[in-house]
C-alpha cells in the first residue's frame, strides 16, 4: 500500500480517488471547490490538502484528473503547484485528457526536478470510474509505468504502456476520434429508423449481435430512443477533446474529415443548449429537423 494523493475530485476523480482508499491505499485529496474535498473525505476517510502542494507533500504517487491544459498546469506548477514539494523517485500520474504538447512540457520540467511522470488517460466514463472498471491509457518512461500501474490497478480494467511521454494522450485521441463517429452514425441510424416506422428496440437486439454492435450502440441506444441525455460525457467537455484531437492532427499531418464534421454538430447542440447534455445527444441534433 502507498501513500497516495488525488488532485481533481470531478465526477471522474471522486470515484477513482475512492477506489484508492479502499484498495487500502493512504489517500490525501485536494479539489478547487474546497467543499466537495471535505465531503470525500467525510465518506472515504483519509486527509486532504488546501492546495496541490499541501497534499502532496509526502507522497510516493500523485494522481490528478483536472479539466484542461492550464488547470493541469496550475496544479502541477502554479503557485501552491505539487511539483514544489514532490520529492525525487515520487511518480505523477496525470488522468486529464490533455494535449500532448502540455504533457511533454510538464514531463520535462517533472524528469529535471527527478519526479517520475506518466500520462495516463482514461476512457470509460462515469459508469467506469464508479465501478473501477477504466481503461487506462499510459505513456511515459517503462520504470515510472512499472511503479504507477499496481496503484492505477484499483480503478483499472485494463491499463497499458503505449510509449513514451504522451503517448497515452494520443491513445485517448484516438479513442475520442472513434466515438464521434460511432456516436453519429448510431444517431442516424436510430433517427432513419424513427422515420421509418421501425422499433429502435427491437433492431438494436438484432444488429448489435453482428458487425454493427459497438459499446455505444449496447448502452446508449435506449436513452437515446428515450431522448434522455443526462447519461454520460457532456458535449462541453467532448469538443474540448475533439479540439485538442484537430489540433494534432494538424501538427502530424492528419486527415480528421469526420472528425471535423461531428465537432462541428457538437457546436450545433451547444447552441441548442446542450453543452451539458452526453454525448449521444447528436440525435436530438437531427430530431430538430423533424417537420
């Protein structure tokens, strides 16, 4: 068992932190909202930190899933930053989808401080923090992986090395650049299949068993028959993840044409007011055509 600190109690952080705690792991947290760290930790036990630096201090493991690139930043080596009292051998776990530039740039500063660094997106969702069931994504030096990856496994189904420093962020592109354009072909489908007289339910139970079956058609397609969208990953937070993912693909030489479409149907539901909504909600995009 380690002595663990946990950065970014979201929707996402909260449960992972949880899982660590108990696994028996000794757990300090820090969030922004001061708040929710206190209600942790009335749940979970263990300690927590009024800044990153606060917490961390002392730990072997440092864990943060954060919103962006500058929250990553602040925490890590903004004022109050853990990078500011983690000692040499103690390893950062960063969980935020964040761009691959920003966890170089960070890795860097952590290997000249002697901190390990390990980027280490995750993809599952909510569901799969709650039920520590993520699948983890890592880059980062083998001897930092091999350190992280016991502690990782509370929350983990699978997690692998993938390569070297951001490796994991480009894994975690890659993984939202499939979704977009699972998500929008399962919103045509399902929308055709309403125009058409057909029962969503019923079809699903037979194509989700052949080629066309896919997570996102096995649990999304009820809500999004039921036009409830309150199920998942918010489109906010979506386009932030489709940005980062056209803005690399720039960088590689990539061709994003779906990609790129779908971002810009996202925008559409953002401004139907959906920036909250999950992700499936791409179909209420094409319902809104309905005459």
């Amino acid at each position: 068992m380690a002595k663990v600190t946990f950065l970014g109690l979201g929707v996402m952080g909260g449960p992972m932190a949880g899982h660590l705690a108990k696994a028996g792991h000794e757990v300090t947290v820090y969030n922004r909202t001061a708040a929710k760290a206190e209600a942790w930790v009335a749940r979970h036990g263990g300690a927590m930190g009024p800044t990153p630096a606060a917490a961390a201090a002392g730990a072997e493991f440092v864990m943060a899933c954060v919103g962006n690139d500058d929250d990553l930043r602040a925490v890590c080596v903004g004022e109050g930053g853990a990078f500011g009292v983690m000692a040499p051998g103690t390893v950062f776990v960063d969980h935020t989808t964040v761009s691959a530039k920003v966890t170089r740039e960070l890795e860097a500063q952590a290997r000249a401080a002697g901190i390990g660094f390990v980027d280490a997106p995750v993809s599952g969702g909510q569901a799969g923090a709650e039920n520590g069931v993520l699948s983890v994504m890592c880059g980062g030096a083998q001897t930092d992986y091999d350190r992280a990856e016991p502690v990782i496994a509370a929350y983990a189904r699978v997690c692998r090395r993938l390569g070297e420093s951001g490796a994991g962020q480009i894994a975690k592109m890659m993984n939202q650049i499939a979704i977009a354009g699972l998500v929008q072909g399962l919103s045509e489908a399902l929308h055709f299949g309403e125009k058409a007289g057909m029962d969503g339910r019923a079809v699903i139970e037979v194509i989700s068993q052949g080629a066309a079956g896919s997570w996102q058609m096995a649990n999304r397609h009820g809500t999004m028959l039921d036009d409830a969208f309150d199920h998942g990953f918010a489109v906010d937070w979506m386009r932030k993840d489709l940005g980062i993912c056209l803005e690399a693909a720039d960088e590689v030489g990539a061709a994003l044409p779906v990609t790129a479409l779908v971002d810009q149907f996202y925008k559409e539901v953002q401004a139907m007011g959906g920036g909250r909504w999950d992700t499936s909600s791409l179909i209420r995009r094409l319902r809104r055509f309905d005459g």
